[in-house]
C-alpha cells in the first residue's frame, strides 16, 4: 500500500494519512503550528476569544433540528462532540479537541448541582453506555438550564431541560472549559 504518515490536526487529533495526501516537504514544524488556535488545557477555564456565551448560544440554537452525523463537525450536520466543538469555536474563537474523552479532559471539574450555562455535561447511554457530551445553556425560565446536543438515537440536535437530559443518561461528569462572564469558578 501507499506510505502513510502520521499528522496532527488543530484540535489535537492524531490519526494516519497516505503520504501522497500531505502536502509540503515532509520536514518536521520547529514550533508548534497551531499556535494560533486558542485551546484550553486541563485546570483553569480560558476566557473566550471571540464572542461569548450569547454568541455561543446563538450558534447552537441555529443548528435545532439538523442531524446527526457520525465524525461530523459541520453546521450542516454533526455527532454530539463534533457540535461542541464547532459551536465553542463558532461562537467563542476556542478549539476544543474534536472527541468526546478529549473533551473530558479540559477545563475544570464541575459538580453536578453546580452546572451552569456554556459547561460541558458528560454522559453515557443507559443500555449501550455510548459516552455522550451535551452543552448547557440559560433556559427562557430564569435560573434554569438546558442542554442542547446532537443526539444518536433521535437523528438530530435538539435542546431540553437538565432534568429531562439527566434521566435518559448515565452522569459522567461535567467540564467548564471557558472562563464566562460571571462563571468563572467551578
């Protein structure tokens, strides 16, 4: 078969490309050539780089109703990771790793009495244990919040209640990866 190598890509994902798909000479970057992405690291959440929560929000809401596509990251059509991703760097100009265990292990860990909007809530299926990772959001009613993701079994990104999400899945854990106005602390 064709050489392949292995690449990086901006969000930190590693995977094996046949040789003759990479462009450039085949030399090793000196620094780090995704220096330009903002990215977050395991601890403290980063402040947004563009935008906000306002903005972020925005950019989920448009995508209601679009369908889910395993390994997707588009607006068209994306898997529950792949619409995190987009969204938060849609929205607030930050990268996150595209996979849902990646994902995990950003930012700062956050109880699950203390989810508040723009955090990450981690879960996994009740009979297939599939790990899954929605984005809450402030809910119209004040003080309350949602979640919107894109969801496997339904085919489609849609937003409802923490409560609601809570009882179809497993808690795993949930992540603050941006530093918000007004919810800077886990």
């Amino acid at each position: 078969g064709a050489a392949r190598v292995l690449v990086q890509t901006p969000d930190g994902t590693v995977g094996w490309v046949a040789r003759a798909r990479v462009g450039g000479n085949g030399t090793q970057p000196s620094g780090d050539p995704w220096g330009r992405y903002q990215r977050p690291g395991l601890g403290r959440p980063v402040p947004p780089h563009t935008g906000g929560l306002t903005e972020v929000a925005l950019a989920a809401r448009k995508r209601l109703g679009r369908p889910y596509r395993w390994g997707g990251n588009t607006a068209e059509a994306a898997d529950c990771s792949g619409f995190v991703q987009s969204v938060i760097y849609e929205g607030a100009g930050i990268l996150l790793p595209k996979n849902t265990r990646d994902q995990m292990m950003k930012g700062s860990r956050v109880a699950s009495g203390a989810i508040g909007p723009g955090d990450l809530i981690f879960v996994r299926g009740l009979d297939a244990g599939i790990m899954h990772v929605g984005l809450a959001l402030p809910e119209p009613a004040a003080g309350s919040v949602g979640v919107i993701h894109s969801c496997l079994s339904r085919n489609v990104v849609l937003e409802e209640p923490l409560d609601a999400f809570l009882t179809r899945y497993r808690f795993t854990g949930a992540r603050r990866v941006l530093a918000w106005a007004g919810h800077e602390g886990p």
